[in-house]
C-alpha cells in the first residue's frame, strides 16, 4: 500500500469509525484521521432507550471504541472538531476545534456525517428556537442523559412517533413507572416495518401497558414557566382535539440527512435527500466516499433506492468505504434487505425485506401462519404474474430446489431456515392458481410472537450470496 496515503473521515460513528478501523487493517502505513464533533467516540445509538430503563447501566457503557482504541491503532481521532469546508480541487478539508483552524490534506475522504431528528410542526414547541423545558429528541448521549433526568415514577410521559425508537423508548419508559403514551400520525405503528395485520397485532399486545393514538397529530405544547405541562393531539379523521398532561414529551419522527458539507462538494444527491453512492461506497466525487445515515443505497427487491438507516447496512458500507480508500477491493450486493428486529416488552418482532404497501408494482405471493406447526397458503396478488424459475448462486445451486405442480405442495422448512438463517416450522407451502413453481423468488419475513407472514416476491433474479451478505 501507499505509504503517503492520506485517508481522512468525517464522523465517528457506527459508518466513520468502522471505515476508519477497515482502512487501517488494509493499510497499516496509512495516515488516517477522523474528525468527529461530538463529545464521544464510536457508541450505540440503539441502545439509548435501554440506559434510560436501566437495562444497560450507564451511558458509557455504550461508547464501543474508545479514543484510547483509535491511539493504540495510530489512528488520529480529534473529538469536538467541525469540518466546514471540502476543498475537492486541492483534496484538503478545512475544521475548527474551538478557535484552532485545522487543515488537512486527504487522498480519499470519507463522508459520514450521519441525521439529525426530524421536528414536526407543533406550536409553541420551541421557545426563541430553543425546545421547550421537557422536550426531547433521541439521538446522542445527550439527549439519553436529558431524558433520563426527567423519568420519574407515577409521571407522565408522551411519545411522538410509532416507529422502532419510539415505541422502544416507551417501553423502557414504562419499565421506569410512568405512565405512557404514542402519539402516530398514520394509521399504523412500525408503518415501516410490518404490514397492517402484523402491525394491528403489535398493537393490541402493546396496549396492555401504554395507550397508543394511532392517526392522531401532535398539535400544541403547552407550558407554564418555560416548562411543558401538556400536549394537545388531533383525530385525523374526527378532527377532535384532547389535552394529554405530559411532565415528559419525547420526539421519534425520523431524522433527516446531514448532507450539506457534501452537496457544497458536489456529490450528487439522490431523490430521497440522500447522498448517492455505488456498491464501492464511491460518491459521484473522485475520491470521496459517503457512509450511513446520510447515505441512499438500492433496495434488492424494489431496486428503487432507499435511505440507510440501519446499523448492519451501515457498518458493511463502511467496510467498503474504508478498504477501498485504502487501496483495496470491496463491493456491496446489488442491493440490500433491510433486516429490523426489536422486543416490545414480552413480544418479539423481527422483518426482513420491504412490507408489501411498499412492494410498489413487484409481484408478489403472500401469505401468513400462525401457530407453531402447520401450513402456509400463498396466494398470488393482484396483477401477479406468479413465480418464477428459481435461480441459484454461480456456483451452484445455493438453497434446497424446490418445485411443485399448482395442485402440490413443497415441503419448506428448510428453505426458509436457509432464506433466514431461522427455522420456520411450516410443514408445507400450499400453491394457489397461477403459482406454477415455488422458484427464483426473494423474501420479505415478518414475525411477530408466533405468527409468521411470509411475503414472497416474484420477478426477481435471487441469489443467496447477495441476500446472506446483510444477515
């Protein structure tokens, strides 16, 4: 390798401080830094809600790399540091720690300036653009601690948004002795994980411990001496209005790409807001890369491009990142199957794959189990043109090959236990008219408790390195 290689990372999260690790293990001569502006290294944003509930002991104990980690592995970590300039004609970034100006040269930089929360408009949220005493997001440590100082048994706590983090968080909330209670605004929680009949499950289980308002908006704060008191929420369909005493008002509606120091570079930035990049991690700048939360990247079943959000994406993006910046050879899959699990108090929930509302116009055979032995029907859905022939890895055939006449049945234990590296206890997969062979499909999992919906997606050429490669 390059012993002048330059290799320069923007963030030190899950997607920089992993490029930066795989950087070094492919290099060793490199100079490598990494500029992060917050207070802490490399940490767990997943399992904020855990410290809140006391689960996981201390905030600390979620930082996974340590600023004496990056030392011992000659990397140059500089904490609380902005950058706020990409030069990509002279290859140099321009930062600032406190009032010391810092320029750095690079032969690759990489991009992995994360989100940040996604505010909804609520009135009297913020007072003189600051939010309002007792209103939190959940995004870093800090935010874990501000929240954490405001759980007190036999108080009231209010969760805007029913998505994973959300309905994490109030769980743990509730595990902490207040009352809680989900404000969504779609019809649905986890909207972007389950289907509706999952999700309607989900929801009566859940209820038994908060209440969750589910097509209802958040409209208005109110507060007395600064502090929140309350929050007014909206029937969408009703248009009835009701006043919710809240002592804590937590904020779980998404987040939105950090993407400015790269647009002012000139990566391209994708249809979703999100910056572009290809299987080598590449931007559409020579020699930048991008990784994570302001990233998009293809959906394998849709192939319509996504943002990443997730954790295990992230880190194989950074993988990527870092190897090929330094010198090396590392390609991500054509696309990637977003895997999402969580346990909402007793009840666990694990997808894979898109949710059939966002299949769009894939073909798709669906259908659903219950129980812990049995059958499966599959059903062909509207405009379906039915399965297609089943088409192994380039090897050889990678998965169990299976068949059956539109009468028959295929036996798919074991098919789906290889899919998912899971074992689904059907007995058999029953083929409705127009399914004329169970093959070459790729697979979209829900499992809630013990009832398993299989979405099973047609069209589309499957191989079972590609799909593994995120599991």
């Amino acid at each position: 390798m390059n012993q002048d290689k330059n290799i320069v990372v923007i963030g030190c999260g899950a997607g920089g401080g992993t490029a930066a690790q795989f950087a070094r293990k492919t290099d060793r001569k490199a100079k490598i830094t990494v500029f992060e502006k917050g207070k802490y290294p490399q940490y767990s944003k997943c399992g904020l809600p855990y410290v809140v509930s006391g689960r996981i002991p201390e905030f600390k104990d979620l930082i996974e790399f340590s600023e004496e980690w990056f030392r011992k592995a000659n990397i140059d970590l500089f904490m609380e540091t902005t950058v706020e300039q990409i030069d990509v004609k002279k290859q140099v970034i321009i930062a600032k720690k406190g009032k010391e100006i810092i320029e750095k040269p690079y032969s690759s930089l990489i991009i992995a300036t994360g989100a940040k929360p996604s505010i909804p408009p609520i009135e009297n949220l913020c007072v003189n653009g600051v939010l309002v005493d007792g209103v939190n997001v959940i995004r870093t440590i800090e935010d874990g601690k501000k929240i954490h100082s405001f759980v007190k048994k036999g108080k009231n706590a209010t969760i805007i948004g029913a998505g994973l983090i959300g309905l994490e968080m109030a769980c743990n909330i509730h595990k902490k002795g207040m009352n809680v209670t989900v404000i969504e605004a779609l019809p649905n929680i986890l909207a972007n994980t389950l289907d509706e009949d999952m999700s309607n499950q989900v929801h009566e289980k859940v209820s038994k411990n908060i209440s969750i308002f589910t097509n209802h908006l958040a409209m208005k704060i109110g507060n007395k001496n600064g502090k929140i008191h309350s929050v007014s929420k909206k029937n969408n369909e009703t248009g009835e209005e009701e006043d919710i005493e809240t002592d804590l008002l937590v904020i779980s509606t998404g987040c939105k790409p950090k993407i400015s120091l790269a647009k002012s570079a000139g990566c391209n930035i994708g249809k979703t807001g999100y910056i572009t990049v290809n299987e080598r991690s590449e931007t559409s700048v020579e020699h930048v890369y991008a990784v994570g939360d302001c990233t998009e990247y293809k959906d394998f079943i849709t192939k319509k491009s996504l943002p990443i959000g997730l954790g295990s994406v992230v880190v194989r993006q950074a993988i990527a990142a870092g190897v090929n910046s330094a010198g090396g050879n590392y390609k991500l899959p054509d696309g990637i199957l977003q895997t999402r699990t969580t346990a909402l108090f007793d009840l666990e929930i694990a997808a894979v794959g898109p949710t059939v509302s966002r299949a769009d116009n894939t073909s798709v055979v669906s259908g659903k189990f219950n129980g812990s032995s049995g059958s499966v029907s599959l059903i062909p859905s509207s405009g379906s043109t039915g399965c297609s022939s089943f088409c192994g890895s380039s090897s050889g055939d990678f998965f169990p090959s299976l068949s059956s006449s539109s009468t028959g049945s295929v036996f798919a234990s074991d098919f789906f236990s290889s899919f998912l590296g899971v074992s689904f206890p059907f007995s058999s997969v029953s083929l409705a008219s127009g399914c004329s062979t169970i093959a070459g499909f790729s697979s979209s999992i829900s499992i809630v408790g013990g009832e398993r919906t299989c979405v099973l997606y047609t069209s589309t050429l499957f191989t079972g390195y590609n799909f593994l490669q995120f599991l």
